[in-house]
C-alpha cells in the first residue's frame, strides 16, 4: 500500500513513460531543425553557381568547338572555299565532331554529375546546365550528322530540313541559356561567368 502511495506522490513528469516521450520529443526536433535548408550568403551562392558553370563550360567545350568548326565546313563546301585536299579531310573531322557532342564523350558524360547547388539561383543555374546539355547532346549532334548526311548527298532534302531544324534549336537553347544567366545575375545582384555556347 505504501509503495502505491509512492508512485501517487510522484509529479506526472517525473514518470518515466513522459520523461522517455520528453527525450524522444528533443530527438525528433533537433533532427527536424538541423535537416532544414539553410540560406547561403550571397558570396556563397555565387561561388557555388560560378563553379558549376566553369564545370559546364569544361564539358561542353569541345563539343561548341566541334559544332562551330562542322558549321564552318559546310559553309566553306556551300561557297566552294575548300580545296581538295581540305576537303578529303572533311569526313574524318566530321566524325571527331560527331563524338565530342555524343555521350561517348567523357567531357559530355560528366555533365550528368554536375552538382547545382540549391541556392535561391538554383533553379536558374539547373535549367541552363540541362538547356547546355540538350544543345550538345541533341541540338549540336543533329546538325553534325546532318551535316554529315550533306556531304556525302548534298541534296539529301530530308538532310537539309533536319540541318535547318537543328540551327532553329541550337539559337532558342542558347537563348533559354542566356536568359537564365541574366535570371540569375538579377537574383545575385552579380555577374557570372557566361556559358561559352557560340552564336550560328
């Protein structure tokens, strides 16, 4: 009877069943408030947006060298500038282009790792490492291989609307490129790096 009257006595929270629910409670919410997004300063937002763009431009390097220099061929074949020599040379060259914009391409293939940091610009910078990404991969490669298609049949009809096709793509995802950059800026109040996709 006397040890009844003990555990009556006893405060409600100095009982064990709500002191291990207190303990819980205190777990759970130092959990929830260190998981919760924390707001970057403004010089390490744009560090972190400057670096992913220098890491996009690395990998897309060769493959806006690759699209510039087909363009330039197929220029040069349309006015008659090259000579036979230059021109034996086409195919091969052509074919080097073709892989720095396909996923065969180690610097195209690290673009997928790309890390956008989740900045208040992020959404920014994540949409025009994905836009870079389709001018390489889908937007370059179509107007390589239908350049390509060209040179072997230059009036392959089906080749040169895909050319034509792929030109209209390669200028609107440059323009979705350069319109993110300035999204970005204006959030940052800064001036980050450009995304180095050539105008065609």
């Amino acid at each position: 009877m006397s040890e009844i009257l003990e555990v009556r006595a006893t405060p409600w929270y100095k009982r064990p069943p709500y002191l291990i629910a207190a303990a819980v409670l205190v777990v759970v919410m130092v959990a929830v408030v260190t998981d919760l997004p924390q707001h970057a300063s403004r010089s390490v937002q744009i560090s972190g947006d400057t670096t992913v763009i220098k890491q996009l431009n690395a990998g897309i390097d060769s493959c806006a060298f690759a699209v510039k220099e087909a363009m330039g061929f197929n220029h040069d074949e349309q006015a008659n500038n090259l000579n036979p020599s230059d021109r034996a040379a086409v195919p091969r060259l052509l074919a080097d282009d073709q892989q720095a914009c396909s996923y065969t391409s180690e610097s195209i293939y690290d673009l997928s790792d790309i890390e956008v940091p989740g900045s208040s610009s992020g959404k920014y910078i994540g949409r025009l490492v994905n836009t870079a990404t389709i001018w390489a991969t889908s937007d370059g490669l179509a107007a390589i291989e239908a350049i390509q298609a060209l040179w072997s049949a230059p009036h392959d009809a089906a080749a040169q609307r895909d050319l034509v096709k792929a030109e209209q793509e390669l200028t609107q995802d440059r323009i979705i490129v350069l319109t993110d950059i300035q999204a970005a800026d204006k959030i940052l109040s800064a001036h980050l790096p450009s995304v180095g996709l050539p105008a065609l």
